[in-house]
C-alpha cells in the first residue's frame, strides 16, 4: 500500500496512473516522466528520471501499471522514483482496489440506510426508494459513487455516505418542525445527489462523464428518477412534482447552478443538511490532515483558514 | 371588442375577469369593487361602484361574464363602469376567444415552422420534431402556448412565434460559421422553450402552472424530451445529450436559472438569439405602445430608458 | 381583544397606536386621521374620519389610548373606524399586555432551556449561562425582547423562543460530528443574539434603539459578553475568543453583517442552525397565515414564493 | 517559418524577440535566458543556456534578431534551443512580417466590406464611412490594428475581420425586425471598436499605448469619431448622437466598461453580435487547437471547459 | 414666493409647472387634475378639482402660469388648491427666476473659483481653465447647471458649487502626498463634470437631454475638453491624456459608469473627493430637513438612515 | 544590512528567518534549503544548496540566526547563497532591528500625534486618548504596531503613521462642512484602527494573532474602547455610541466587513480618509519600486495597473 511507503525503502505493486506528463529539465536538454500515482491507500507523485519512449505509448492506453521504486521524503511528502513500470492486463486487476474509499464501511452505511428506509411510511415512496437501492444498475452505482471531485468526499462510497448522513441531519432537523412531511426528508435527502451516478466516472480516478458536463447531476437526477417515478402507476403527481422539486433546488442558489429555489420546507432542509455536511466534511478534513497546527492552511472552497484548535 | 370601446359610449360583451378586489372606499364607509376584465383584443379595468353581495360568490368561482357598462377616458385610459354582470357557462364560450394572441398569424407561423423544418436533414432530429409538432397534446400546446407571463410575448401563439423567430434568427448566424451543426442550431431553437407547455397554463390569462413554479420549463422540457426521444431508438446518446444540454443551457448564466453554460457553438447562438429576440421585443414594444414620444417610460425588466425615434 | 372583533360589531377598549398620519382627503379639502393600533393579539388599522385637532397634540405624546368604534371588513381585512378615542395614563396598564407574544409559554421555554442548560458541562460556560439567564436586568430581557423587527418571530419572548430552537437544533446537529464541542454548540446558540436585547426597544411596539442602528446586535453582544466573561477570572482566553467569534460570525457571511465567517465546527453549526430556523419560521407563518391556499403570495425577504400544500 | 519548425532539425531566421528574463538555476548558481520568439507563423519559447552578457543589452533596445538553434519537443510544445543570436538593423526588415495576422486575407476582407458599404444609402453615413476607411492614417490603422490582446483575433487584421464579421452578422439579424435602420446597424458595426486604432501598438507584438490604459478603445473612438464627424456639416445631430451612443454601449453593461447601456434597437444588436462573435472566435480556436480532442482545457475568459466533438 | 405660502392664506404668484396629470376620482365618475408647482424657494402639489378641458391644451404647450389659489397644510405639507390659471408670455418671465438655485452666492462661487484658479501653475492649464471659464456659451452654463438631477445640489449652480468644494477638498488633500501635481488636481477637479453642461437641461426644470442620456456627462465632456484642448497647440500630449483619464475614471467603478478606474494619484483623490461630497451633501440636507429629529427617514441613494444628532 | 548587498559581494549579520522551505532538485535526488531572510532594511531570498540535517532543527524553534554567504543578482533581484548559519539566542538581539519600520521616525509622528491631540477640546474625548497614548501596554502597541498584514504601510510603527495621516486628512476635510463635530473626527481617525495592536504579532514579522483572525480588528479595538471608556464616567452614553460606531463603520461596507455602513458624517470623512490613504500608499510605493517605469506592474489589490509617470 502506497501508505506504507516509507523514506529510503523500495516499493512495489500494482497502481493506478492518472495523469503523467514529460517535464523539461531546465538547466538541460530532455525531460523527465512525473505522473500521479494511486492504489486505495492514497497518492504519491512517481518519477522515471531516464524514460524509455515505449512509456509513452503505454501511457496514452492504460492507467494500471506494476511498478518498481524507491521512496523519498520532503518534508512530510513522499516521493516515489520508479525504476521499472509494467503494463497490467485489466483482467488482472480489481480497479476498485485502487482507489479510495469511504472510511465508513459498506456494512455500516448499509445498516444506517436501511434504519432509514425504515422510517419511510408513505408506500409509493417507500417503493420508489427500495425500487433504486435494488435496481440492477443504479443500486449498486449509488452504493460506489463518490460523492464529489472533490472538496468533499471525494472516494468510492461518498456518495452514499454523504446520502445517509445528511438524511440523519434532516431527519433529526424535521422533528423540530410540525408542518414538515418525514417521509419526503428522509426519501429527498438519500436521492437528492443520485445524478451524481452518471455525472462521474469513477472506474480508475474520478472524472466528469460528457454528460455529466453537459447536463450535470441535477438534470442527470431529474432524467433518473422520471424513469424510475414512471414505473409506480400509484406514485401521485403532486408527490412526483414535490420530490422532482428538491432534486432542483437542492443546492439552494442560482448561481449554485439550481434553477429553482427550495419552496418546500423539506427541500429547505436538505439543503441546508447538505451545504452543511459539505462543509463540516472540510472541517473534519482539515483537523485530520493538520493534528498538529492551530490553523488550517488556507481552503479556497471555503474562502478562509479553519481554527483546528 | 374591448379595444373599440370609445369613451362615452356604452359596452355589452362577453369578458374574461382576471383579478378583483373590492378596494374600500378612503372617505366613506363601504367600498367598490375593481377588476381586470380582458377578451382577445385587450385589457381594461372595471368598476362596479355599487355592487349585489351575491356577484362576490360568482367571482369566486367563475372567470368569465357578459358585462354592460359605460366607458370614460382620462389620458389615453379607458374604463368602464360596469352596470350588470351575470355569469356565463363555460359551455356557452370558446375561451381562447377572450385571450389575446400574437399579432402572426397562425398560418404564416405554420409556413415558417415548415420552411424550418425542411431545413433539418438529419433524419433522427427531423423525426424528433416531427413526433412533437404532430403530437396530439404538446403539438397544438405549442401552438398556442404563450412566451412569458409578461415582459416579451405573453399572449397565446407567443411560443410558436418567439421560437420560429429565435429559429431563423439562429439559423442565420449559424451560416456565418464553419463549425456549427445546422440541424441541431434549427431544432434545438425551436425546441428551447418547449417546457413552457408546461409552465404555464393559458384556458384564462396566463398564469404559472404548480409544476411550472416547482420545476421551471427547463427541468420540464428536460423531462418531455427525455419522453420522446426514448421513442427514436436510432437517436444517438451524443446527439440526445447536445438537445438536452441546449435546453439546459439556453439561459446562458447560472444566475438566470441555467444550471450550466453554454459548451457548444449550437448552445451559445441559440442562448443568444433567445435573449436577444426578448430584448428587442421588448424595443418594438415601446415603440408601438408610445408612437409619440422621444423615450420610453422607464423599463425596469431592462433597467433602462429606451429611445424612440 | 382585537381579534375577536368581527365585522359590524362595536369595539371598545385599551390600545397602543404606533404609528398615525393625516390623510389627506383625494376629492375635497381636508383629511382623516389613519392610525395602526395594537394590542396583544394583533393589530388593525384605525381611522378617524372627523378628528378634533387636540388628538394630534396627544398622539404626539401618548401611545396608550382608550378606544371606542365600529370594526368593517373587506375581504378579510378588518378595520376599525373610531368614533371616541381617550388618553390613558400608563401607570394604569401592563404596556406588555398591548404587544403579541410568543405563541410558545414561557413556562415551556424555561423548561426546554433548563434542559439545555443541563447538558453543559464544563464549569465556566455553566457558570456565564447562569449568571446571564439569572442577571438581574439581562436575564429578564432576554426572556422578553423579541427576535426580530419583522420577517421571523418579531414579538414578545421571540428572542428566547429562537434561542432555545436553534439551540435544540444546533445540538441535534452537533451529535452526527466527531470533533464538535458540545457544549460550545448549545451555550453558543444560546446567546449568539444576545445583543438584541440592546437593539431593540420592545415598550410599545418594536423598536431600533439608537445603538441598535449605530452598533448592531452583533457589536452589542460582544460587549455583553466582554463585562460578563471577565467576572469569570477562570474563564480561559481560548474559550472566550471562541464564544465571541461565534457571536462575531454567526450571520456567516460579510453581506449579512458578520466581520467574519465562521472559522470553529461550531460557529458553523450555530449560523446554519440559526439561518435555517429563520427561514422555516417564515414557511410555518406563510401557511398559518394562509391555510387555504396552495401558495404565498411573494416573500421578498425570500424572493419567492412558497408552496403551502 | 517558425510553424515548420520540428523537434530535433536546426532553425535560422529573424524573429521579434517579446519578453525576455533571466532564469535563475535552481541548483547551482548562474542562470539562463529564456525568450518568447515570434514570426507570422506563429510563437515559441527560445532558450540561451550560456550567453554572452553583451546580449542583455542588445535586448534591451531591440527586438528583432537573427536567431540560429535546434528545436526540440515536449508533448507538442516545441522549444528552441539558441545557439547565436544577433542583432537586425529595423531598416532591412518588415516588421509586420513578424507578426501573426488573419487568416482571412486582405482582398477577401476588402471585398467584404465593399458588400457592406454598398448597402449603407444614407448618403452622410456613407460619406463618414468612406472618409474613415480612406483616411491616410486611421484607414490603414483600421486594416492593420488586432482586434483585442488576447482572447479573440489578436493578431494583425484582426480589427477588420471582426469588425467585418459583426457588421455581416448585425445585418443578417437586422433584416427580422422592422424597426431597425440598417444603415445605422452597418456602419455602427464597422466602426464599434474603431477606437482600438489607438488603444494597441502592434509594431512588435501587440501592447496597450499609454492612451488605451488611460481612455481605452471607447473613449477613443468617441474622440476620433466626433473629429471626422465635424467635417460633415449636413450629419445631423441626432444621427451622430445615435452612431456615438452605439460605440459608447457596445460593450453592454457598466462591468464590462460602457458607460451606457444600449438604447437603440441598432445598439442591441451591435452589442450581441460582437459579443457572439468574440465568443464563437474562441469555440473555433479552441477546436482548431485541440483537433483531437473531446474537451477543450479550460477557458478562463469563458469559465467553463468547451465540447469539441 | 412658494417657501412663503401659509395653510389657510391665498397665493397668487408666476409658477412653473413640471409635471401634470389628471387623476380619476376613486368613487366617482370624472378626474381632478394634480400639478407640480414650482418657483424659487421651492416645490408645491397643486390640485384643480374643477377644470376647464381647455387647461389640458395649455399644458401641453406651456409650462408658465400665473395661479391663483389657497393654501392647505397636512403635517407639514403644503398644497395649493388652485381656482384660477392662466398662460403667461415667455417673453414676460426671467426663466431662471422660476427655479431653485445653490444657497451660496455666485459672488462668493466666484471668489472661491478665482483662488482656486490662481493656485495653477502650469500655464497650458491655467490657459485651459481660463477658456472654458470665459467661454461665451460654456463658462456661462457652467455656472449656471445644476449638478445633479436628484441626491445632491440639484438645483441652479449646484455644478458650480460641488466643483469648487471638490476643488478645494481636493487640494487640501493633495497636501498630504508628495508626489502628486497639485494643478491637474485643481483643474481636474473643476472640470470632472464639465459633460452635465450637455447632460441636463435646466430652462424649465431639471431634465436630461436626449444626448444626455444616450452618451452621459464622462463622454459629453470628453467631447468638450477634446475640442477646447485642441485650440491649444502647445497643451502637451501626456497632459491632455492625463486630464481626460481624470474626467474618464472620477465615478471610480465600472458599475459606476466610468470606463476606467482611477490610476493617477490626481485622479484618485479627485474621484475620492467627489463621491465624499456628493454623500456628505446628503448628511447635510438630512440635518437641514429633519432639525428636530434624531434619524433621517431611509435614505434610498445611502442604503442607510442617518443619525441627524 | 540587506539594502546594501551588491551582487559579488559577501555578506554577514544577524537575521530574521521568516519562512523556509526544503526545495527537491527537479533533477536529481535530493533538495536544498530556501528561507526568507530579513533585517531592517529589507527582505531577501535565501539558500543553502548543501545542508546539514541539523539545521532543520533548529529552523523548526529559532527564528533568528548569524548568516553568512554571498550575493549574487539577476535583473536587480538580489539573492543570497549561505555558506554558514548558527543560532543566535534571543536574549543577544533587539528584535525590533529586524523588522521594517515607517520611514517617518517616532520623533516626528510624536509631534504630529501632539498637534492633533492638541485639536481635542471636548474633555472626556481628550482624556480618553490621552490614557490609550499613556497607556503602559497599548500606547506603546500603538506607536509600534504594523498598519497592515501587506498592502499599506506593513512595518512597525505603520499604524501610527497610517493614523496620524488619516487624522491629518479627516480634519483637513472637515473644515469643510459646518455640521462635523472635529473633535470626533480627530479621535476617531486617530483610534480606528486601535484594534491591530491585537490583531497581529509583529515580534518576528508580522503575523495575524489568533485573535485577530477569530475576531478581527474591529471587534478587538470594540472591546478594548469599552474597557477604557468605562474608566471615564462622565464620558456621555452618546459620544460613547459614535465613537464605537465610527470604529464599527470604518470600512464602510458590509463586504469589506463593517457590520455598520457609516450613519454619522465623521464616521464618513473617517472611512474615506482612511480608504484613501490606503490606496493613495499604494501609489507612492509602486512609484518608489518602480522609478524608472511607466506603468507599475499590475496591482492585484487596486485590480489594475498605475501610471507613474
């Protein structure tokens, strides 16, 4: 595991390269290889000092190589020189293991998920919901995808550990509140990232799908659940409009690329049970990151440095 | 017709009632009652100055009245003081007759939209259109559906006019550069607003529908779309994901409820021939509606005086 | 009672009149006295068509009157038309018996707070909530000044009633975080207003003060906090500089009058905690205020317009 | 040709040298010289590891060089390795030979805008048009200037293709709405950023004049206009108000630098069609760079990453 | 004189009336007709309550009237209820009589000005200042226009009045910091306005002109100056740039409607010095207005009420 | 000191090592070590290119250090190349020698401070900045303290200079207008920023303290104003409220994070002057930097480039 990895001791296994570039020396001619490395533990910045052309061509098709090297360390940041690299047959491999993952475990979000599910009394809704997480498809791609590119839980399961605990806040939040439907928090918050499924490819690194850019997980979500909304015959037209509506207006703002604002006190929940747990996630990143400093460095999503103390 | 109405001279018709209040009287106990009586060829404010309790129950629930009164002037206003109105059945009324509707025609319109039309070669997208402008429901939708509520033309055929218009107005840029798909620049202009089917509702003055106020037209074209499309199996995911990204982005900002911005040349000329068209509109507009004067009164959707001459 | 006045029946009793103008008659010379009167459940717009010019001197100096006339409605909308009005002397009322209060009891609130109380821990924030809850002079404002001027809870014991929700919320939240001190969350949102009690004058209707305007609640609190916290020698530096920032942050953004954004979990928590109750303050009035209707009418402070089914 | 240029053959020419620095080594002392190389055919980034100091002051006053090397290849990106370079008396070379221009031709661009004069009728107009464009001084400019520094056609002709493109454009769209003077539309589209004359030098590569950073290409062109203007008696007022009013809205709004904003229905659409095709100009490039791929990089003028497919 | 009229006491005066317009009565069939009146000392509401139809006729074309009626008061308001009207020559009328003007003298604008012109050094400048100051049409409408339309010194001379204290605020600065050429402040500072001679006409009231609003009063006075400037042929290029980025960049912000910000220190302080002005006006027509009480009402144009003590 | 390295030179002194960096080779295995060095004079760039491990101890807790090595330049940026470093114990340097400091000396803002506080005539106005200048730790912080982080007058003593000025400039200002109370505005211009005596650390360069990033200067030098004022009992409630308010205010915006927009007229000659300064420092120190150039390198702060000449 690339973790594991320590200062002045060889490594070698099978990783994941994401982007790679040629880098011209500055004080010569040629250039060296830099590409970024990854398996599940994280990511290390590899280097090939003297490259054979036939790299190059391996690069531009395949991203899994068996690789060969020696680490070094700067200041708390590993460096890995390569010494050999190896195409792997994708057969081979389990391309889920060579990316990271939610520290929260499968079992547990399942478990968290189905207490959820649990709580939904509305039929159709209820339906509809066991209706995706079992769906051939979809179930499985909402239990895989992360939840972003990054700024928040940016690894395989994200998404869905981020859909089971703004669920958990807008749940707890709806109790104070007497005019607002359960059943339609608890259901809107699991679904409200689900374009997410086809905004992001996620087999080696997470990338933008075409029409994730085109159409983005908003649209993506509206497309999904229309589909699935249309194979309950009971599922009642305001219900439908109401659930369509959270899914559009959950990032809250315009200019957060929401063509409608909540008007709905559940869509106002789970907005704010969203924008939150995005932000609280950089919190605890940040903490995690920096055990040791009083202050973050500065966070640009955020717009400002975070007391860690 | 509302629009013959002279001062001075008495009315007798059959008129759409859109809003009323009884307004209390400043000086005296008691109060009259005022409404915005409409049929195909204007707008006019009644007056009942004294008014049977029992009008107040009709108003409730029914739109449409035969009215007789009295008109007067004051600066270019007419209104009418209404003397008798009594409750009309639906039955008994074509109520499209009491909407206005775009001063094109709808045979030329049909004309234009035919001569657009051909234009389209490839043949998935002229199937796609064909299906929707000969679709039992959204086909004659589209042809009477207004553009606006108000600003730029909120009156029935506004749709069909505005979008023909944005059409050839596309069309017509699109010839000045090489790399843009002609086709889609057609379809996709003509198909921009096709969520406003939805939006809006127009049997009785046109007023934002519940799903037009949850979703928008553009999560609603979205979802109509997605409907016929999945009837042409032969319509590629690239071409599908273009149309819908053209919808999704014809309002050019984030701001203006487009949750993504242009990223095709299609996308961009379409966005800007569907602004540009509402802006002079609103030009021709003023112009017609103050023949006489140097400028126009303030223009707040514009935020600007607009000059005249 | 004001609101059990219904229309045609005569009215007699004590009111605040907080604002009042001369109207000046539209058709004839003269003008009629409009004036807002108040008592604890509601408010009515009054008018005094003949008025003798001495009541001007008096409404100059005097906001308590005994008042007697006749209610009329229009469309929902009673009015009073007041045929005697007399000064009464203050001593001989209760002012807070003129003003709305909060619909929760103050019983209730004290045990909801004493209950949130509890769940503090760590002395020296147990020790600042008692002696500002038991401050002679603090103590009971807090329990009295409303939360705001209008938009969310702007009457008697509104400040408290906000206070103890978002509190309640705020711990809700905080229990989903690893890292998010508790008992910061609760004695922060307990008093993250507290400044309001200075800003507003609530002895006749609600007020700015004139530091209100020149400081803000945000300023004031902070000087609150200052006097209090330094009676608690033990209190440390870290934990003070805390609880004022999030007093200092918790509208969250520069353009809602925060000099700084939240930079703790906990300021964070506390802002969303309190913008959200804020909002959904205004979903439960739009729909109490409009039971039969699908939707409210526009809510500028929200721009939009919110779906009450 | 600097364009013909391949990885690994030796290069000599005359080149305009643009920016030049000092490159310190980050690993031993000393340091090189790297220098933006230009011609017409295009730009490259040429590096001197060892040089002369005497070179430092050549580079100071001149730019233009007979420059010897080897080229070499990154990615795509090919860098000039210099190994003598020596200084060209501006006498015995044209210096708009090195730079970029357009890639539409002078005769094409001149016979287009010969189709576009032809359909100015109003004989005042006509006369200003023909005045400028034959100007001794301001004609040539006109011919030469690039229309922006970056972004869209910044390169010799540059100004003339786009002002070319737009007026084409303008009047393509002018012919759909009846109230639009289309002399005014033409000639105000051939002359929006006739001010550019002054704001760019482009003897050696394209840079602000002091006048553009103080004034800039609006206030500019207002100034030369009102010149030549003056010497058409019979131009009447309110056409000159009219033309001037084009020019200082073109851009649109105050952010984008006009201190009005369009009035006129020829000013609108003045205003759309050079922005569309500022916009449509970087969709070509974008494909014209990138041939091969799905994505455009991102663009920051546009904020957004490009479809290209 | 209108400042003079007293509640109850007849009027009979020359007044210039603004803006008319018939109102319909609320209760009763036929209108009133309501009039701004003006002279002077000030601004009052006329109203007709019975008018001859052949008023409308001279309203149209006239706009002096001599006027006979009685005077009425409401909190403070004066109205004028007018019984009689009738034309009046304009031969018989000095215009400017009829409107307010600046409470400083023009014998004591004069003297300021004199200082402030003889503290100019440079004799390029001082030349300039002494042509506009003398010109026939020029020097006279700059110490006759107002400066503003509304918010502040809108009234006769108000130009004249702000561009000495901009003038005299300026150079006090300009003290302060070293490097800056106090003469270009000084004639910078009487000349930032110098386009409102062309924004307003101000025979009969204060309005914009046509050129006025279509170009404004930065590119009308960059009009003035270019051709003043050219009658000077030793005015010196960098000088004459310099004078014009003063006039081009005094509103400091692109939303502010200047094209460029302000990158002379002359210029800053200039555009620092105006924008203080004009708001500190505003603080002291608070104070002037409202002497008894302690907060203005809203002021629109500040965003804010202002503390009057 | 720094300032007086040439390149070739040796050099040797004591100084401030503010930042440092271990710099992999791009290479070649390993890193050197880069460090900002600082004394009085100046700030210069660091490096070791072989280094003992040892050294990085000693970077981690000492800041200070003997420093030998040799200059070298490249395009007027001096560099130096350290041969040996060793700590230095605190106790043997006067820290202060190695920060930057105003170039007006104490001396001369001590007799400038004197004028201004020679102004005050109200005596509890007086008093109170008599005991803040007396005062045994904020005096001193205040004649010592940077004005800023970067940006304006970033050295010890920056704020008093900074202070001083805009209290020289609001009172200059002041004169102008009747209604300004200049007592106030001497006071509040020279404490407006009285709370950066908190907000930085300026013992080894400057640095934002904890505080001061939690909560900021303006509700530093609230708390600390609070504190003093109580000490003076006759110091009336009034003057209390706009001295605090001016404090509040003084940015002017929300945005810029003044939870109050100026509502007095000495708060807004305050913000001015104080806005003006800062930008008019700007100027003067890029026509320092830059003596010899034209335009000043682009000025992120200013958000464009300044003319120098």
């Amino acid at each position: 595991m690339l973790r594991d990895c320590k200062a002045g001791e060889r490594f070698e296994g099978v990783l994941l390269v994401n982007e790679w570039k040629e880098v011209p020396f500055r004080q010569k001619p040629g250039a060296y290889l830099s590409m970024t490395c990854q398996d599940r533990s994280g990511m290390i910045q590899g280097k090939i000092w003297n490259y054979d052309p036939q790299v190059l061509v391996w690069l531009k098709d395949q991203d899994i190589f068996r690789v060969k090297g020696v680490a070094s360390e700067y200041r708390g940041t590993i460096e890995l020189t390569i010494e050999a690299i190896q195409i792997v047959s994708k057969e081979d491999v389990d391309l889920s293991d060579l990316l990271p993952s939610s520290p929260v475990t499968a079992d547990e979000l399942e478990k968290r998920l189905a207490v959820l599910i649990e709580k939904i009394i509305q039929p159709e809704l209820k339906m509809l919901m066991e209706m995706i997480l079992g769906h051939p498809e979809w179930g499985n791609a909402y239990r895989k995808a992360p939840a972003a590119m990054k700024i928040h839980q940016a690894y395989l399961r994200g998404l869905w550990e981020h859909s089971v605990r703004v669920a958990e806040l807008a749940e707890g939040i709806a109790k104070h509140y007497a005019g607002i439907n359960r059943d339609l928090v608890v259901a809107g918050a699991l679904l409200h990232d689900i374009g997410k499924i086809g905004e992001y490819s996620y087999d080696r690194g997470v990338k933008f799908t075409t029409e994730g850019r085109l159409l983005g997980h908003i649209i993506i979500g509206i497309e999904l659940l229309t589909e699935e909304i249309a194979k309950i015959p009971s599922f009642s037209r305001d219900q439908r409009s109401k659930l369509l509506h959270i899914i559009t207006s959950h990032h809250g703002k315009y200019e957060w690329q929401s063509p409608k604002r909540p008007k709905l006190m559940e869509a106002l929940v789970i907005h704010y049970a969203d924008a939150m747990d995005a932000e609280l996630y950089q919190f605890e990143q940040a903490k995690e990151n920096h055990p040791q400093d009083e202050w973050s460095p500065y966070i640009p999503s955020m717009e400002r440095f975070i007391y860690l103390k």
